[in-house]
C-alpha cells in the first residue's frame, strides 16, 4: 500500500480472517464511494455467514493462547500498534478523509491522534485492570478474576470507522478476548488498514478478524452467532433494538451506544464568544454525524437574540469542500442517501412552522455533485416537534428558547435519548445542579464533546447501555469470578456424628 496515498487503488478491500485478507465466499462485493465526487474508490467484499462461521472458528482456536498471554504482552502488542498508526498517520487521514468525507484537518489532528492514544491507554491497562480480595467471615480467603468474555463480535458505525475501531477493539484485545468486527459496509478501508497494522504489530493470526458486510446480513448474524459470547454495537436506536433481540439466543452479553439528540443550553450569564463557537463545533463538527452532536441548541430569551447575531454568520462562513483541502472545515455528509435523509427534515421543519435562519439546501455549483449539505440552522416552533425530537445526525441544528431553570431542564430531558448534553453559565451551582439532573450520560460544562480514552463514553435510555473507554470499558469486557479458599484446617464441619 501507497504510504503516500498518491492512489488509492491500493487499499486493502477483502476481508481479513485469521491473519490474511481473503475474498468472500459469495464473492460479492460493494462499491465504496467517496462522498466529495460520487467516484468508486474500490470494490469491497461483503461477508456473509459463512465468512463470519469462519471468523468465529479463527478467533475460536486463537482465544486459550491469547487469553493466557502475559497481560504485559497483550499490552507490548498495542503500544507497537500505537507507534505504528503515528507512523502510518498521514496515510491514515487521507485514507479515512477520502472514504468518510471528514476533513483532513479533523482526520490528522483529531481521528489519528485520539485512534492511536486509544491503543496506548489501553496497552498501558491491559496488566494494570486487577481482581480483588473481599472481606469475609474468618477462616476464609475470596478474591475475584477479572477474565476476557471470549470471542467478541464488534459493529462499528460509518461516522468515525477509524476512531471507533480503537474504541472497540483496544479494550477487548487488552483484557484478552478475540475480535470478529464488522466495519460499516460503506466506510470500510481505515478499519481494514487497521487490521493490517495489528498484524504487522504482532497481533497472532484469528485473534482480530475485520469483516466488512452488510448490517442485515452480517451484523445480523454477528449478533445472533450462537458461539459469540458479547456483541458491541455502536449505531441506530432502531438497530440497536434488533441487535438485543437477535443476542437472545444465547444470552449473550451486549453492549450497546445509540442515538442522541444532544441538549446544549446557552444561559444568559455564559460567555457568548465561548458559546458560539463551542456551539458551533457541536453541531457542524463532522458534518454534525455524531452521536454526540449538540442538535438541540437551546438559549435563554435573554440572548437568544444576540447569540443568533453571532452563531448565523458563523455558520454562512464555514468552508466547504473537498475534504483532503487544509482549508475545508466542513466537508460532504458521507453518502447520498444519508445527505437526501438530511435534507428532507428540512422540509419537516418546514411543515411544522419552524423558520430557516441560514442553509436548509445542497450547495451550488461544483459541490452541488457531492454529498454536501450547507449548514443549517432552524428555529422551531416547539420543543416537542419531530425536528427538535428526532435524531437528523447531520449539519442541522434546531434553535430553541427558554425563560427560566425550570424549563431549560424539562426541555433538556424532555427527550427519549440520554447519551450526551452540554451548558454553558458561570454559575456555579447552576452548572453542578444541571450535571446531576440531566438525563444523560454524560455532561460538559462550558465546553462541548470533549472525550478521553480514560473517560466513561456511552448513554442512558434509548441511547443505550454499557460503556466505552476507561476501567468502565476493561469492565464490559470482562467476566467476575469468585473465588473462595477455606484457610482454617480447623473449621468445624457442616454434619457431625
């Protein structure tokens, strides 16, 4: 593969199983398209059962082995993984900008960094997550095993592949499980890259097997796969629901990280200049394909009006573009038929009273053959219509005002999601007070979607259950085991004669 990117008819497009890349066994395949131009970038194989029955047996035989590793050797394998993305971290950017539609400013000092320091906090844990001795009655020792679930089936959404792939795989391979993942079928090319640097790190061959395929055929099985014993799923509510269904048959343990409708409330003690562009980055960070996203802006009536005299230039003013451009700070949604879902809330907002204050539409010109959708901004009528309750997961953010507290905080929680939301004030006891009330999982305070690899990441109702990152995510990745020793020779026995 080109480290120069100069073409990308190199990029790895079959699956990886068992340490080597190999067609699938039905042969076909899917386009992967690059958003700016609508052009193919490559054909890649699509799994099916009988590539993932496969997978599975790969990382079946491959499980005793790496399970029994030195946790300190599990961890080695990961910081030379680590090493080897900041290596290849040009590579990486272009690769995942030309396949996604993300900024080459974003994919270099923001995907690539946090992809790698993933890895790194995660190989510096793998021999640090420890069980512990419990306090019992006299004459007895119990202590507890924190031990790896087994074969890990992982999905991985299409919005940050490269990013999510170290949030997936880091902790599993740290606490010694083995991985068959499913990249989205339509951004595949950084996840099997990836696949190629574990190899190259060390990683033994069936330990991670990347498989992309379709959700309905692959995801599907993955999650129903009578011998994978945890499935993790970042992606739709919708699909997260299915996902749980299909875990029934074995009870196996699921994880999961859905959708969001984020609440970012602007009170009227805030710092507007602060506000504004935490604001901004919120929602058109991405293209606004967060989870996360601040789509729900909410202001004090108090300076609703003077945050909007800022915000709407602001956001007329972001550059659009080809994403490998250092200038662009915003680039194409990431397929046509999401850019069309986009748009087509603007016509909901639209039918629901709501008012366009800026964008609502594709771009002109030579970005109107791309997946572009101009930032748009919308007041809406009420807190409870479709736009402000709906996740868009787009460049769309809908305005909403409030008068007091009481009524930020019913609008804030006045959704079915809980995943994350953010306020901006210099009132002490306000911000602590929102921290603790907000229906969510997690809360920032005059900032916006900051994350760390030693920070809980995940939601709260249909935003989903479980965690990533931090100890929170080496515990999802485990199983308790207690152990009792009886250490008193002289313990009276249960029946006497």
């Amino acid at each position: 593969m080109s480290h120069a990117m100069a073409g990308v008819q190199d990029v790895r497009n079959q699956l990886f199983i068992n340490g080597r890349f190999v067609p699938a066994e039905s042969g076909e395949t899917l386009a992967s398209i690059n958003p700016h131009d609508n052009s193919v970038i490559t054909e890649v194989a699509m799994a099916g059962k009988a590539d993932i029955d496969k997978a599975v047996a790969a990382a079946e035989k491959a499980l005793p082995a790496w399970s029994r590793l030195a946790a300190m050797d599990r961890g080695r394998i990961l910081l030379r993984l680590a090493d080897l993305i900041e290596r290849d971290g040009e590579e990486l950017a272009r690769l995942e900008s030309i396949d996604t539609g993300h900024p080459i400013r974003d994919t270099r000092h923001l995907d690539v960094p946090r992809t790698a320091v993933t890895f790194r906090y995660f190989g510096g844990m793998a021999d640090k997550f420890q069980g512990e001795q419990i306090p019992v009655e006299a004459g007895f020792l119990n202590y507890t095993l924190r031990e790896p679930v087994g074969v890990v089936g992982q999905v991985v959404p299409w919005n940050f592949p490269l990013m999510f792939t170290s949030w997936k795989m880091a902790p599993a391979l740290a606490a010694g499980n083995c991985v068959v993942m499913k990249p989205a079928e339509i951004t595949p090319l950084t996840s099997l890259r990836m696949a190629e640097l574990m190899a190259e790190a060390g990683m033994p061959d069936g330990v991670v097997n990347v498989l992309p395929g379709l959700g309905a055929v692959a995801g599907q099985y993955i999650a129903e796969h009578p011998r994978i014993a945890k499935v993790a799923f970042t992606g739709s509510t919708a699909t997260g629901r299915r996902v749980v269904q299909a875990s029934a048959g074995n009870l196996k343990k699921v994880q999961l990280e859905l959708g969001g409708k984020g609440a970012n409330i602007v009170f009227e003690d805030a710092s507007l200049d602060a506000a504004v562009n935490g604001a901004a980055f919120a929602i058109f960070h991405n293209q606004g394909q967060a989870c996360i996203a601040g789509s729900r802006l909410m202001l004090h009536e108090k300076i609703a009006d003077a945050f909007l005299d800022r915000f709407i230039p602001l956001a007329r003013s972001i550059r659009m573009g080809n994403p490998l451009d250092m200038a662009t700070e915003m680039g194409p949604l990431t397929s046509a038929l999401h850019r069309d879902r986009v748009l087509s809330y603007v016509d909901v907002a639209r039918g629901e009273g709501g008012e366009v204050l800026a964008g609502g539409k594709a771009p002109a010109g030579a970005l109107g053959g791309g997946c572009y959708v101009e930032p748009t901004v919308v007041r809406v009528r009420s807190w409870k219509d479709r736009v402000a309750q709906e996740e868009v997961f787009g460049p769309f953010v809908s305005v909403i005002t409030f008068r007091n507290d009481e009524e930020a905080m019913q609008i804030a929680n006045g959704t079915e999601y809980g995943l994350g939301g953010g306020l901006w004030t210099n009132n002490l006891q306000r911000a602590h007070k929102f921290a603790r009330e907000m229906k969510s999982g997690m809360v920032w305070i005059n900032c916006y979607k900051r994350v760390n690899p030693g920070s809980p990441f995940g939601g709260v109702g249909v935003s989903g259950y479980g965690r990533e990152m931090g100890f929170d995510a080496m515990r999802e990745y485990t199983q308790v085991k207690s152990v009792w020793v009886n250490v008193d020779a002289n313990l009276p026995p249960y029946f006497r004669r």
